[in-house]
C-alpha cells in the first residue's frame, strides 16, 4: 500500500511540475479517474501535497485542486545565488535573516575556507522563500579578513553580488556535495514541514576568481520543493577521467 501511495505520489507531483501555479488539476472524482485510484487513498496523497503546500484545495460549483507551487530547479552547472535562479523560473524571491555573527570557525570550516588557528568567521543563517513559502535553510561562512563590514551590508538579497560589488571578490567555481538527510525539529519548524521530512544537504565551497576560497556553506533544501539539473559531457571510453568533474560515491551502511 505504501509503494501504490508514492507512486501516485510521484504522478501527482510530476502533473504539478507539468503545470502553472493556478491552474486546475481537476475534481476528486476527476484525479481518482486519472490516475486509477479510490477517492480515499487520493485524499491522502493530496492532504500531504497541501500540507506541503503544492496544491490547495477550493470548494464550490467551480472548485477543485488547484496547483499552488512546482518544484524549483537548481541547476548544478551554474553558480549563482538563491534569488536568481528563482527569478528565471518566475518566482519571487524572498530572505528572513536568522542570525548573524563573527565567531570561531569549526575544523571542517577552517580547513574549507583554509583558515588558521586565530583567524575568524562571518556566519550568515538566512531561510530562503519563493513565493513567500519556505525552500531552504541557509548557514553561510565567510573568513572575516577577507569581508571586514559584511554585517553591515544588506543581507537579504544575493551575498555573491556583494561580495562582487563590495569587495571585488567574483564567484569563480563551487565545490559541491549533495546527500539526503531527513529534517530535525528545529529544521522542520523553520522550513514549514515535518519533522523528518526529506531534505537535501548541499555543502559548497565556493572559490573566488583567484582560485581562494571564499565561501563555506550548508544549505538545506525541501526535498518536495526542488529538483536538481546538471549538464554533463560525455568523453568516451578511451578519454582520461577529469578529476573536478561530477561524480557520486556511495556511503557504506552503518553496521
């Protein structure tokens, strides 16, 4: 039974994404019809769609499910900031800054952004919006040296435009690593999702046009809000595999 719920799942979502935030997927009767399914297990798959808040529900003579958001594309081959990927799929982009402060660096940190012993951080914690609804959660750092006055810059917007116009410092490239975790309390209450809900961890070095490291970061993302698109070149067998490009590694169990 569960298996037949995520299936239908995944058709569901994959009309949504298929559609325009507005539009109407159909009645009950109409989706049970679609997609060959009792009115009760599909009222369950579309409570937890509206919870997640990809369709809402309108009652009345011309009332049905109507498409409330899609997914959000982010696309692996570019480096951009959060606000201009949502602009060119036609969202608006919103930013609630949660914290902000000059501290310590962790070892993971340090040896990211290759800091030493004394020097210090800028943390940045920002959840990110489209369309007014929660997609990711933010925790940024940046070596202080570097970015003397970040904190007094205007932080709801793109951080890589102000590390261009303010400080002259272009993001060149970005390392990324993608695992799936699930969301804790805290994670979920500020993301406006379950507890344990699937999430995606992206941590990111991002280097500046000097080849410096400028950029440590741990965004999550709702894993019923996004989709992640890449661009990969094929070489053919005989060709020397390019250590830098993308690849995927397995993670043993535990126990």
């Amino acid at each position: 039974m569960a298996i037949q719920s995520e299936e239908l799942r995944r058709r569901i979502v994959a009309d949504i994404n298929a559609g325009a935030p507005g539009a109407k997927l159909g009645s009950e009767r109409d989706l049970a019809d679609r997609y060959g399914t009792s009115r009760s297990s599909l009222r369950q798959v579309l409570a937890a769609l509206e919870e997640a808040g990809l369709v809402h529900r309108v009652i009345g003579r011309a009332g049905g499910i109507f498409i409330s958001h899609g997914q959000v594309e982010r696309n692996l081959s570019d480096v951009v900031g959060v606000p201009a990927f949502l602009a060119n799929q036609g969202y608006i982009a919103g930013t609630r800054v949660l914290s902000t402060r000059i501290t310590t660096p962790d070892q993971a940190t340090r040896t990211a952004l290759r800091l030493g012993p004394g020097d210090y951080v800028v943390e940045i914690q920002r959840v990110r919006l489209a369309d007014g609804s929660p997609i990711s959660l933010e925790h940024a750092q940046f070596p202080a040296d570097a970015f003397p006055g970040l904190l007094e810059q205007q932080l709801g917007g793109s951080l890589y435009e102000i590390l261009e116009s303010q400080y002259g410092k272009v993001a060149g490239r970005a390392d990324e690593r993608i695992e799936a975790v699930n969301a804790t309390s805290s994670e979920a209450t500020l993301l406006g999702i379950k507890p344990k809900a699937a999430l995606l961890l992206i941590t990111r070095v991002t280097y500046d046009q000097d080849g410096s490291p400028c950029e440590f970061s741990r965004d999550l993302f709702r894993g019923d809000r996004t989709a992640l698109a890449v661009t990969a070149k094929g070489q053919g067998i005989a060709a020397q595999a390019d250590a830098n490009t993308a690849s995927v590694t397995l993670q043993r169990q535990a126990g």
